[in-house]
C-alpha cells in the first residue's frame, strides 16, 4: 500500500528526509509503514494533562503493534481553572486556534498519514479536531479522562453526596454570606478534586470530550473513563491500533465529522445539558471543514430534544455516575430513535452498529426519552433587540422561578469591574447585571464570566438575578445567564447602548431577550468606543476573529 509519507520517503531525492529520521533512532524498515502522529498536549501545569505522557506511550505501542512508525509532537494545553478571572482568561479561547494551527503545521510538513490527537480541556479538544479537520486525514482522538469527584455528604449544595471543582468559586459566595466557616470553606477547597483529569464536571472540558464521542472520532466508551483508571491506558492502546486500521481503510475525518455527526453532537449535548461553549466548538470545527452549519441549526437539530442526564449542576449526579450509567453510548442508546444512526465512526462500523453494544446501567442518572430530567433542553438560541444576531443560554441549568425573568439593567463594563461590584454587595435581587466588552474582539479572547455567575449563586442571587454578557460561561455554571450576545459591544451591538435603569426582559421558554422601550437607533448617535488596548498575540487575534454566532474563528479561507 502507498502512503502519503512515501511522497517525502522514496528515492534518491529525498535520501535526506531517510537520513533524518534514522538520525532519530528509526530503522529503514519501520519507514515503510504508515507514520502516525500523536499530537500530545501534555504539560506539568494542567491537572488534566498530566496523565498524558503515560497514555502517549500506550498510544505509541498501540500504533507499532498495528504495523504503523509512531512520532510524537507536543501542542499547548492552557487550563481553563488557572486562567480563570484574570487577565489570564483573554488568552484561553484564542489559544484554540493556536493549537489548530500547531497540527495543521506539524502534519502538512511532515506528510503524516494519520494522527492521534491526544488532549484533555475546554480548548484543546476543538483546536485538534479544527486542526485535523483543515487537513482531512485519517485521525482519532483520545482524552486524558475527568478526576474523580470529592466526597461530601452533610451540607451538599448540589444534594447528593459528591462535589465537583465547580463547587470551590460557589463556596466564594457562600463564605461571603456567612452560610459557611472559613474552615469549611479550606475543607471544600482541599478536597473538591482529590485526583488528576479534566475538571469533574459537565464543563466544556468533558463536554467536547463526551461529544468527540457523539461525532464518532473518538472510540466508544472511552470518554469518561476516569483519568486514574486503568482502563484509560487500555483505551489509549486501542486508539493507536485503531489510527492505523483508519489509514489502511482510508477513513478520514472529514468521513467521520459530518453534517449528520454535528447534529448528533448537538442533540447529546442537549440531552445531557452539556457546555454553552459547545455551540463555539461545533460551529469552529463545522467551519474548518466547510460544513454548513449555523447557530440556527441548533434550534432547529435540538428541537425536541430535552434533558435526559441529572448532572451537576442541573441534578446531583456527577461525571463519575455518567460514567458508571454507561456514559455517552448509554445515553445515545437512550435517545437512538432521535440520532442519525447511518453515521460512520472512527470503529469502521456506524454508530448503529455500535449502539448494539450499548446498556443504561441507570436510570436514575440517564433518564429514559420518556421521562426526562426536565422538559427544557440543555442548550437555547435566545433573539431580540439586544442580540438580533442570536444568544446563548441553558436552559436545563435555570431554576424554574428564573424562566422568565425582567428587571432593571445594571451595567459593567468589565469582568473584573463586575466581580469587585458583586464582591462589594452593589448586585440586589430583581436586576440584570449586564457584563460587556467581554466577546472575542472586545474582551478580547471571550472570556468567561463564570466566577461572577458562581459568586452570585453562593450568594443566594442565583434565581433572584440575571446575568447577560457578550462574553462566555462555563459548562459548570447554573443560575439565570444568557451569553455569546451578538453583536457583541466592540461590534457596536445594541449590548453597547444599554444603560443602568433599562428594563430587560429575558424569556428563557420562548427565545427572547429584550430592552423594553429603548431606542437603540436614537443612543447610536453618539457612538460607543471601547477603549480596549492590547498587543501580541490578543492584538492578532482581535483583528481577524469573527462573531461568536460563527463560532469566533479566524478564517483560513477564501469566500466564506
């Protein structure tokens, strides 16, 4: 069999190339076989990445044991949690297309057959598969697993008897009421998150990870299999064999990552309440490989669809019950009759031939299609005069008092500003706090206002107020948010003219998010400046990032 390496690998003309790689400890034989690449995120920093190193190995002898020449290339992997409410945070959405670009790079110019992509968090996950996606060749991928939830049964606040990550920036709010000590505040913060692996909650961490699963790109069952789990290391074994059965087959990812695949991402991520962030994601990677998909398709796919997974922070069960259920096959089980069942996965078989093998172990943490967890579903595209290009929300994740929700307009013009406003009690029930220039030019990067939203909940606020931003939230948010407004404020969106006092009503059921009796063409005529300053890699990324309802992409073609 001919493969694309051997463009670079025969004759005398490129007895260089040869010479190179046996530099590298290769022997002439090994470069007849397919050469594999494992794009390994790895690093010391991310809890969720650390696992990586080990599993690359178990990839590598994965590979060799199918017949294929395994070489490693590193990417970054920034961590969302570190990064979170400072400066830090602008850098974490644009380094998705960062490590899109590393791929892209690492196998075009080395004409690689296939690749592992191997990573775990929120951006790391979609950068990889845009970045494959641009290049359209067999490839697989593999996560490093969540951590392990912590135990705590007396004073839950979700409920049940374990907690999650999310749980420490809650307990802010709370501490800051007087509902807990100091020491059981120390006491959450040691004991949130006992092991290694991607955060243990539905962020977008898990949630790309559970849906590269829906897509079919990853291999069944392994996206929740705890980072510390020996079956994760089988996994990863298993992903290497698999990459080169993909080449030998010529089953590229394009194949896989379909119109069809998006949309049954869409419809899992509805179903089991996953990230905001996902609507970013799938649209980016739709984008890379010149798929059209809009943020009208979400509506439209996830119509029907309602919420079948009890996971915090819409129910008390954590990724470790999902998990233990029979995770995102289970699930998909659940709701096959909705899916495109015909669509290829990276098994070689379709995902109705490996649903076959699939089992609820619970239907206490994966409800039946007939008895959903709530009748909402996880994800809600909201219009009107504040985002006539479309918002964000989730709706599994609202309390029901917070469905329909007006009040008074409260107005930061940055997170940091919010944070100190909601720190210093300036937020009281009944408003809307109105966070702007947070969105991917204005922030610029988009960050998240998840440390706002979770203040506000420990406060109590979580259903007495809303919060409304052109910025992002995390999977792990709850309470009353809608985000992504677009236009965003550096676009000169109406989210730029809104004033303290406006009446805002926001109406999670019915799409809606509107001023009431504000004429946003008469304020537009004394035009809003945002007087954002940044350099570097912010300044390039401002420049060329397009709208949060086209995915905030930095386009890499002609006559989109």
């Amino acid at each position: 069999m001919s493969y694309r390496s051997h463009e670079i690998l025969q004759g005398p003309g490129y007895a260089n190339v040869r010479a190179l790689y046996k530099a590298d400890g290769y022997a002439e034989e090994e470069l007849k076989r397919p050469i594999i690449g494992i794009a390994n995120a790895y690093n010391s920093i991310c809890p969720g990445h650390i696992v990586l190193r080990q599993m690359a190995e178990r990839i590598r002898e994965g590979i060799q044991a199918a017949g294929g020449m395994p070489i490693e290339f590193g990417t970054i992997g920034a961590c969302d949690g570190i990064a979170m409410g400072h400066e830090g945070m602008r850098y974490i959405l644009p380094a998705r297309e960062m490590i899109a670009n590393d791929v892209e790079a690492m196998v075009q110019a080395h004409r690689l057959d296939g690749i592992v992509l191997l990573g775990s968090c929120d951006k790391i996950i979609p950068g990889m598969l845009i970045g494959a996606m641009r290049v359209n060749l067999p490839a697989i991928f593999i996560n490093g697993g969540p951590s392990l939830p912590g135990h705590m049964a007396d004073g839950n606040p979700y409920g049940g008897e374990w907690i999650d990550h999310s749980c420490i920036q809650q307990s802010e709010g709370a501490l800051q009421a007087e509902k807990i000590t100091e020491k059981e505040f120390k006491w959450i913060e040691d004991n949130a998150m006992p092991t290694v692996g991607s955060c243990a909650m539905l962020g977008t961490a898990n949630t790309m990870g559970c849906l590269a699963e829906a897509m079919g790109i990853m291999l069944p069952g392994s996206a929740t299999i705890p980072a510390v789990y020996s079956k994760r290391m089988a996994a990863a074994y298993n992903s290497g064999k698999a990459i080169v059965d993909l080449v030998h087959k010529n089953i590229r990812i394009q194949d896989i990552i379909t119109k069809r695949a998006l949309a049954n991402a869409i419809m899992v991520n509805s179903a089991m309440g996953g990230s905001t962030n996902a609507v970013l994601h799938l649209l980016a990677i739709a984008h890379s490989g010149k798929i059209n998909l809009t943020i009208d398709d979400f509506e439209t796919i996830s119509s029907g669809i309602q919420h079948l997974v009890a996971m915090i922070p819409a129910g008390k069960y954590t990724l470790f019950d999902f998990f233990e259920a029979g995770g995102v096959q289970a699930l998909m089980k659940e709701m096959e009759e909705k899916l495109y069942v015909d669509a290829l996965t990276c098994t070689g078989d379709t995902l109705y031939e490996n649903l076959m093998h699939a089992e609820n172990r619970s239907r206490e943490v994966i409800h039946a299609i007939q008895n959903p967890v709530h009748k909402r579903a996880g994800i809600k595209i909201l219009y009107g005069n504040i985002a006539p290009d479309g918002a964000v929300t989730k709706p599994s994740a609202i309390p029901e008092e917070a469905v329909h929700f007006c009040g008074k307009a409260k107005i930061y013009e940055s997170e940091e500003s919010a944070l100190t406003g909601i720190r210093n009690g300036e937020v009281q029930g009944g408003e809307v706090v109105v966070i702007r220039n947070e969105g991917p030019k204005g922030g610029p990067g988009m960050p998240e206002m998840y440390k706002a939203m979770k203040l506000l909940v420990g406060l109590g606020l979580g259903s007495k107020v809303c919060l409304i931003t052109d910025g992002r939230f995390s999977g792990s948010n709850n309470g009353c948010f809608v985000g992504h407004i677009c236009p965003e404020a550096a676009d000169d969106g109406a989210i730029a003219y809104l004033q303290d006092g406006d009446m805002i009503s926001v109406d999670v059921e019915n799409g809606k998010i509107d001023a009431i009796d504000v004429d946003f063409e008469e304020r537009r005529k004394k035009k809003y400046i945002c007087h954002q300053k940044v350099e570097g890699y912010l300044y390039q990324y401002a420049k060329n990032v397009t709208s949060a309802s086209k995915g905030a992409v930095i386009p890499t073609y002609e006559n989109e």
